[in-house]
C-alpha cells in the first residue's frame, strides 16, 4: 500500500483501514504462533502499513 493511496482517503476511510491492518496482524501472528504462516515477512509489511496510516492520521489531526 503507497502512501500517495492512502492520503486519497479521508479519516473515517483511515479508521477503518487501520482497523483491519491490525485484524490481519494479530491473526498473522496467531499463524505465526502456531508455526502455520509461511511468508514471514508479511508481518514486517503490515507492521509498516500500520505505522504509514497512523502517520497520516496524525498528520490530519494537525492540519485541522
């Protein structure tokens, strides 16, 4: 996910998409657990998507 998508969304749009970012996470590290995910590094990938939709976040809050 580019950031240059995400700042098209406003912040309802980022709720919920952060929402689901950290769903996916937590169910990735619940395979991760359980030895049953097998691509790793998507869990780096969603971290990182987390943390750019928590900056644009914050990011509006302050320009408001």
């Amino acid at each position: 996910m580019k950031a240059k998508e995400l700042r098209a969304k406003d912040t309802a749009e980022l709720d919920k998409e952060l929402i689901e970012l950290r769903k996916a996470q937590f169910s990735m590290r619940m395979q991760l657990a359980t030895q049953q995910l097998s691509n790793t590094s998507q869990l780096g990938k969603v971290r990182k998507d987390i943390a750019r939709v928590k900056t644009l976040l914050r990011e509006k809050a302050t320009a408001k």
